[in-house]
C-alpha cells in the first residue's frame, strides 16, 4: 500500500527505494542475529529520517539503502556494540565491517584491516555461511 493509503497508486521510485533498503538492512540483522524488535525499530526510525532526507534531495535515491546501513549501524553501536563483526578476521580484536561506498549506490559491506569486499549489503548471511544467491 502506498502512503497515501490508495492501493491501486502506484509506488513511488522513493518508496521502492524505502522498501528495498529496509529489507535489505534486515535480512543483514536477521543474518547477524539482532532482528529483536527495539532493533527493528530503528530500521524503521532511519526509513523514515532517509524519506525526508531524499525528498530533500531527490538525486540521493540510490543512495538509501546504504545510508539506512549506515544509521543502524550507528545506532546498533551507541546501543549495544559493533556490528556487523567482520567474519574475515579470525584473530585480533573484532572488528565491524564498514559500508562503502559512504555515499554511493551498489553498497558493499568492507573489512578495512583486510582490505576485502566481505559482501552487499543485504547479503550478510553468504558471509556467514548462508545461502544467499546475492
């Protein structure tokens, strides 16, 4: 259903985008095992920052999904710790992969101290051994 709560309108190219980063962002959490509820919660809260952010900027569509990373990541981090630990590196202290790019489309989960490309966002569970055809 759109926002507008009219079934037959058609989903906006913002929407999908919406729609498209909160289920990618999830099946990372699900992948990681932090899909609780408070956690879910601020998928939803960064969807909703993100829709006024591209309104704002509409040029920055492609963008979403790797910005809603981004935010929960962040907020994942004030809350509870690091996430996601990277699954490269075995030894050390661990570590969270990064989003790259930053401020790009075709987000990519990145371990730095590696230097690897670990998988797209919402393709976490390949990572860690899931079966995942991203």
């Amino acid at each position: 259903m759109t926002p507008t709560g009219d079934p037959s309108a058609p989903i906006t190219p913002l929407e999908q985008a919406l729609h498209a980063a909160r289920a990618l962002v999830l099946a990372d959490l699900v992948a990681g095992e932090v899909a609780e509820a408070d956690v879910v919660s601020m998928v939803e809260e960064s969807v909703v920052q993100r829709r006024w952010w591209v309104e704002q900027w509409p040029d920055g569509v492609d963008f979403v999904a790797g910005l809603v990373a981004q935010d929960v990541q962040d907020a994942l981090l004030e809350k509870y710790g690091r996430w996601p630990i990277c699954p490269v590196c075995g030894v050390g202290d661990p570590h969270a992969l990064e989003v790259e790019p930053e401020l790009g489309p075709d987000p990519q989960w990145v371990c730095h101290k590696a230097g690897v490309r670990v998988a797209a966002v919402g393709s976490l569970d390949a990572a860690h051994g899931g079966t995942s055809s991203s």
